[in-house]
C-alpha cells in the first residue's frame, strides 16, 4: 500500500493539477489551502481530492503544510470548477482561482468581525443633533444589524460613537442566525400569488428546476424572488442571488438585507479586498447562508444550495470578457442541477437562448404581463428623425418643456458618450483612427480631444484633415455631450445632469447622481446604459432614446435582439408610480419591423423575427459556437497562426468561418485575426477545440478560446 497522495490545484496560472506525498504530522482536507513546492518556489494551492498512491507517485514532492483548519470549498464547488475549466477550454488553476478572493490567493488568512446589532437603551436623549437623531430613528426596537444601518445611513460609523459614549445605543453580539425585523411583505397581486405558488412546487419537492419568470418593466419580479428566497430560507437551504454589476447599488443592498431576515454577505468587485476576502470566510465557514452578488459570485462556497436566482438574466454583465470567459447565467443551471435546486431566471426581455430553452420546455415559463399598481407601460411614440437637424426633435423638445413644467423629470437615454462616435472629413472621407487600435477616435468636444474607448489613447484633433488638407472636419454619429449641448440649448433653464462613465467615475458620485434624481434636484437625466436598467425614479414620466438605431449597426448577430432589450430597459424607467407617461423614440428607420416591435413593446413579434433570421444564417441558439482569436504584434505570424488552426480543424459538422482579420484587427498595438466555429453538436465543437489547443502556438502570438462568445468584435 502505497502513501496518501493529494492532488493540488495551485492558484495561479498553472493549469495542471499537481501531485503530492503528504508527509507525516501533515493532515490536509479536500478543499483546505496548503503550501506546495512548484520548483523552486513555494505556492499557495487547493487540495481537490486525496487518495492512495501507486509506484509512479513515488518521486513526488512532499506538501510544505496546510493553511486552513477547515475546508474553504466543498467537491460540489470542485466539480464546478472542473466543469468550467474543461468547458471553456481553460486550465484548472485560473478556473480555481476565479473561486478565491485575491488575498485569499496568497495564502494569507482573516479574522471576521462580528456583524452586532445595535439596540436604543431607555436613557432618555436630551440634545442630539440631526445626524444622531437619524440614527436613533432608524434603529427599530428589535434592533437593527450594524452593516444594515451602515447601508442606509452612509458615513454613519463616526457619527455612533457619540451616542454610545453617551449610553443613548448600545452594541451586542448576536449569532450569525439572529433574525432581524424585516420590513413586511405586501399584499400579493395575483400574477405574483401565481408565480410564488409555482415556483414553490420545485422548492418543496426538493428538485432540480429552472423557471424563467418573464414580467415585465414594473411587474414585481423582486417580490417573487424574495418569496422564493424566503422559502428556501426555511427549508434550511440556501440562495444565491445575483444581479447585474450595474445594478447592486447601496439601494439594493439595502433593499436585500431590509427583507431577508438572516445575514446577507455583498460579493461584488467594488469591495476592499479584505472585504472581499471576510465575505467569502463568512460564507465558507457555514456561518451565512444568503449571497447577493454580481457575476462571480457563482463560485461562492454556499452549502445546500437550494435557489439561485440570476435577475436581469439577459444582462451581458453575467458574460466575463476578459480572463475566463465563462457567463454566471449558463453556470447557474448546472450548478443547480448539482445541487437539485431550483433557478429562477428573470428579466422584461429574455435573452434568445433562454427563451428558446423555456420553448424546448427545459424549463417552466411563468409571465406576468401586468404591472404593479395604475400605472400601465409608458405609450411609445416614434418620431421619424430624417431631414432633422441635431439631436432633438421639436416634438421631443415640446414634450420636455411641458413634462418639466408640470414638476415631473426627463430622461434622454444615447447609447455612447463623448460627443459623437468619429471625425471625417467632407473632402476626402478619412475618419480619424486611433493608431494603436484601427478604431475611430470619439470626439470629446469639451476636452477638444480625440478619445479611443477601446485603450484611452487620446489625441488633440487636427483643425485640418491630415489626408486632404480639407479645413471642415465634421462629427458623425452622436453621443452623451452633443446631446447635452442640444439640450443646453434648448432649455437652458433646467437643471441637467449626465450620467455616463466620463462624468459618474466613481460608486459614491453615482449615489449622489441617484440621490439628486430621487430629491428632486434635477429635470433632464442625459446617459447611457449607466441609467438604462434596474433605478426606479418615481417622477421619472418622459424618456427621450436619441438616435436608437446606433447599436443596431455593430457586426454582431445579436444586436438587434440587444437593440430591443436596450429600448425597452430604458421605457421602463419611465413612470412607475404615474400614470400618463411617455416614450419618444426618435429613429432614421422608423420602418424597420424591430421599431414596430418596440413601438408595442412586443417582445414575442421581435423573438419570431430574430428567430428566423438565427434559423436562416445558423447563428445560435440554432448552433453552438466558439470563437478564437489570435493576437500578436505582427500581422503576419497572427495571420499566419490563424490559418494553421483553421487548417486542423477538419472536423465532420463542424464549420470554420475564417480565417479573417477581427471587426477590430488592431487593439493596442496588436493585430487580430480570428475564426468562429459553429457546430450543431457540442461534443464535435468541444472535440475542435481540443485539437486547436493542441497546436503550438508561436511565441510572440497569443491565442484565446471564447465558448458561447458574446462579443464578435
Ligand atoms: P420589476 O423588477 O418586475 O421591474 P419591481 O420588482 O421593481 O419590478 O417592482 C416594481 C415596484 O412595485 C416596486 O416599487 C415594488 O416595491 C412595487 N411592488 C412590487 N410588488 C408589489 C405589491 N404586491 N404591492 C405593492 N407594490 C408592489
Ligand atoms: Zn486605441
């Protein structure tokens, strides 16, 4: 009988699994961090599975220790891993290290602090000011979880000592099960009572399932997941609730833990890595059993999972385009299905994939058509912007005048910022491009510069056309700041704000831009997907979408769906509390049946026509599909590389699209080329890329697998 042997995951960019002897008075467990030799060095990895040895593991290093006393992940999450790493043709250390905070990487260690509940005690208050009365008059008898308060009274820590000096509030340390008040539950409408009813059939029985819950704008989706939640909650399991990045704002968090009786931990990438690192322990250690995340919280070391709920499921947020790129969406429903528990996908306008599965009937499709409250859906009307000078229209500038007058606010919704999307000359047709990137330079008017939003390269613009000498270079397109000057012009006397990423830099100035529109303190909202989705303005009655075709010009076979999903994100902004509101979407294609679909807010009529048009050209969901790029900073070898692999790719049902140079064939400084794969098989799909993993790539170029890629560019 050979010694145990523990196979190590290291938690860098390694992607093999490594082999160890455990020598004596060392005692690792599957899923504990240990120190490992990886030739000369030391490395911080995950022990993944142990087991006997054989005689060709006897020359194998001996582990260096273990860091943790208690395993940080579970073989539910291993196989997860594993899973993600083969499925996206990535090596298991990076696939591992996506599950680890970065501090926890490294092999260091944390104490947690206790999250104590903060009680009033019966001294009488004389003399507070307006910041601790604030606070006194938050704190509900039952008491109140200081990271709860935290989140509703920003900057609230300095201003607590005083008064617990003073005696007026005091701090205790409850365990982590402690159940807070929560605000009430409403009364439910009958689509909700509906979908709750439905979805609890799956939680009681204990099962695997995935619903979409397709509602629309407005319709109270929230209230059901939480319901759900609730439920799991007390059948001893646990949920995981994600959102898109853009939309776990303070006001969300709040919201959450406002409702969910037992300790939330927040898993999003704004946080310190020190916080980061805490909310993973507190989850790893068993001690919290409620996650609310973006993206990558899908790797979290949750046990008994019972729910996951992914909102706003057509979100690309939930797609990683850097690194790994795996989509949390897809990894929700193999996870549940490990876990035999139940997915709730939920969005106003599904993604295709999801739709077309909930077809397919692998999973329920539960609608709510209505929404909450008088309120019907904002009407929609198209204003045809041919022949029209500028930005605005005379019908949209009426309508901005009136809503503003009656004391209700405006939303003008561009799909890009900066002044407009490139410079060309009228002479010749040169667009200024960035050097680095072949891509046009947004024109950023205020700083008089050109911007490259790929790399930020940026240049001062030339008064001439350096091709042709012509004198009048002109903006094409349009973007956040031409439409701020329209508006500047046009109603000078109310008050702007723009949100979009040049001017909200930070989560704090997008709190305060959230809190001004909540007072009251701004008329017209000028942004760009910033302010699309998720916020719920309740004096929010006209939105304004200027020149709403800009994205359906993108070489990508889901723009159109994209488009769709955009517009109508965006009108559901729009009077969620009044009724009488209004959407004026100003197009140059006023024809175009997506514009008639969105006119009516016809989500099934824009799935029927993109469903014809992805059956005819093979795109998914009718095929499966990778793409593979391949960089270098010679056009050549990246040109060359490109057609070597799709030269072995000779594989029956599968097709090769390329070798071609990429919508964007110069990213900083470097050339790209790519192919796209289609296949109707996975497995031959999955079988191509193994032999195009197989090939050596050269040196100096890099070569990167994208499955189920949602960016073409
Ligand atoms: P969705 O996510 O479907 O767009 P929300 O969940 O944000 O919609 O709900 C819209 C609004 O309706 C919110 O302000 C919410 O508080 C309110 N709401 C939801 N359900 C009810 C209900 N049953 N009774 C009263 N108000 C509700
Ligand atoms: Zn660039």
């Amino acid at each position: 009988m050979g010694a145990l042997i523990a196979d190590v995951v290291i938690l860098t960019n390694i992607p093999k699994v490594l082999s160890y002897s455990i020598p004596e008075g060392v005692s690792p467990k599957v899923g504990c961090r240990v120190a490992a030799p990886v030739r000369k060095a030391t490395k911080i990895g995950v022990v993944i599975d142990i087991h006997e040895g054989t005689q060709i593991n006897q020359a194998l290093k001996d582990l260096i220790c273990v860091l943790d006393e208690r395993p940080f992940i579970t073989s539910e999450l291993i196989e997860l891993i594993t899973w993600t790493s083969r499925y996206y043709h990535a090596g298991i250390g990076p696939s591992m290290a996506l599950a680890f905070p970065p501090y926890l990487r490294e092999g260091r260690t944390i104490t947690i602090d206790k999250d104590p509940v903060l009680f009033r005690t019966n001294r009488i208050h004389t003399k507070t000011g307006p910041h601790q009365k604030a606070i006194l008059d938050s704190i509900p008898d039952t008491g109140i979880r200081l990271s709860v308060l935290k989140c509703r009274i920003p900057g609230m820590a300095g201003k607590m000592k005083g008064l617990l000096n003073r005696g007026l509030i005091e701090l205790k340390e409850e365990p982590s099960s402690y159940v807070s008040s929560c605000s009430p539950t409403p009364g439910y409408t009958p689509d909700q009572q509906m979908a709750v009813q439905e979805i609890n059939k799956a939680i009681k029985a204990g099962r695997f399932h995935t619903y979409l819950l397709h509602g629309i704008t407005g319709s109270g989706k929230t209230e059901v997941y939480l319901a759900s939640a609730l439920e799991v909650l007390r059948h001893g399991k646990s949920v995981l609730y994600m959102v898109p990045e853009i939309a776990l704002t303070p006001q969300t968090i709040d919201m959450v833990k406002s409702r969910i009786p037992v300790e939330v931990a927040v898993f999003h990438s704004g946080l310190s890595p020190k916080d980061r690192a805490k909310e993973f322990m507190k989850v790893a250690q068993g001690g919290v059993n409620f996650i609310l995340g973006t993206r990558s919280a899908i790797f979290s070391p949750l046990k008994e999972l019972g729910l996951i709920i992914v909102d706003e499921e057509h979100d690309h947020s939930y797609k990683q385009d850097d690194g790994i790129p795996y989509n949390a969406r897809d990894l929700s429903i193999l996870r549940a299905r490990n876990n035999q528990a139940v997915v709730i996908l939920g969005s106003a306008t599904p993604s295709m994939e999801t739709y077309q599965r909930s077809r397919l009937s692998h999973s329920s499709l539960i609608t709510m058509p209505n929404r909450i409250g008088p309120a019907a859906l904002p009407t929609i009307e198209i204003v045809d912007m041919r022949g029209v000078e500028g930005p605005l229209s005379e019908r949209l500038i009426m309508e901005m005048n009136h809503t503003v007058s009656r004391g209700e606010q405006v939303l003008l919704f561009i799909n890009r910022r900066g002044f407009s999307a490139a410079m060309v000359c009228p002479g010749c047709g040169k667009v200024l491009k960035c050097k680095r990137c072949d891509r046009s330079l947004t024109y950023h008017k205020a700083k008089s510069l050109g911007l490259c939003h790929w790399c930020g390269f940026t240049m001062k613009l030339p008064e001439i056309c350096p091709l042709c000498g012509c004198l009048d270079m002109k903006p094409i397109g349009m973007g956040t700041e031409q439409v701020i000057a329209s508006v500047e012009k046009t109603c000078a006397d109310k008050r702007l704000l723009r949100m979009d990423s040049d001017e909200i830099t930070s989560a704090t100035k997008l709190t305060t831009a959230l809190d001004a529109i909540r007072a009251g303190n701004v008329d017209i909202i000028v942004g760009t997907q910033m302010i699309g989705k998720g916020h719920d303005f309740p004096n929010l009655t006209l939105v304004g979408v200027i020149y709403t075709e800009q994205l359906l010009h993108m070489p990508d076979f889901r723009s159109l769906e994209r488009t769709f999903q955009q517009i109508v994100q965006v009108a559901g902004r729009a009077g969620r509390r009044k009724a009488d509101t209004k959407v004026i979407i100003q197009t140059l294609i006023p024809d175009h049946p997506l514009i008639h679909s969105i006119s009516r807010y016809d989500y099934l009529s824009m799935i029927e026509m993109e469903q014809e048009i992805r059956k005819a050209t093979g795109f998914p969901p009718f095929s499966h599909m990778a793409r593979c790029v391949i960089t270098s900073a010679k056009d050549k070898t990246a040109r060359e590389f490109c057609a070597q692999i799709a030269s072995v790719v000779k594989i029956q049902g599968v097709e090769v699209l390329g070798p071609a140079p990429a919508p964007i064939s110069l990213l900083r400084n470097r050339n790209r080329w790519h192919i796209i794969l289609r296949s109707k098989n996975r497995g031959s799909l999955h079988k191509a890329l193994d032999i195009i993993e197989q090939v050596r790539c050269p040196q100096e170029a890099d070569l990167k697998i994208d499955v189920d890629p949602y960016s073409m560019m």
